[in-house]
C-alpha cells in the first residue's frame, strides 16, 4: 500500500517509469505540466504522446497499470502526419 502513493521524493521516479513506458512502447512522451496541489496532496500530470494507436493503446495499459493510484482525467486523440 505504501507504494500505492506517490510521496514528494518520488516524484522524479515516477515521471521516469512514464517516459520508460514510453521507451518500451515506441511512443513519444512528453510532460507538458507537472503540478504537486495540496490538501489532500495530488499530483497532476499532463503528457502529450504521439505514435500508433497501437502503441498508445500499450502504453496507456502500462500506465493504467503501475503500482499508483492513477485517475486519467482527459484524452484527446488527434489524427496526424509523419
């Protein structure tokens, strides 16, 4: 359960289990806001992804499924030209 939180030391550690995500899934990862609010304490992140849909489809899974509590909040998914 410890795990299940992230507290303020982890947050770098997080934001790099994302981007790794993004590694291992082919998918370009980038954090566009990192916002830490308080009472209680929640850390907002916004990240933009471009790839297959396959790819973001994988690398939401993994997202979904870390050791966090992770709620996502907004997707916007936009056709685009490589």
């Amino acid at each position: 359960l410890g795990s299940y939180f992230i507290n303020a030391n982890d947050i770098v550690p997080f934001l790099e289990m994302i981007e790794e995500y993004g590694r291992q899934t082919r998918v370009s990862v980038k954090f566009t806001n990192v916002d830490l609010k308080q009472g209680p304490p929640t850390l907002f992140v916004s990240v933009t992804s471009s790839g297959t849909f396959t790819d973001i489809y994988r690398f939401l899974s993994l997202v979904e499924a870390a050791p966090y509590q992770i709620k996502i909040t907004q997707t916007t998914m936009q056709v685009g030209t490589q």
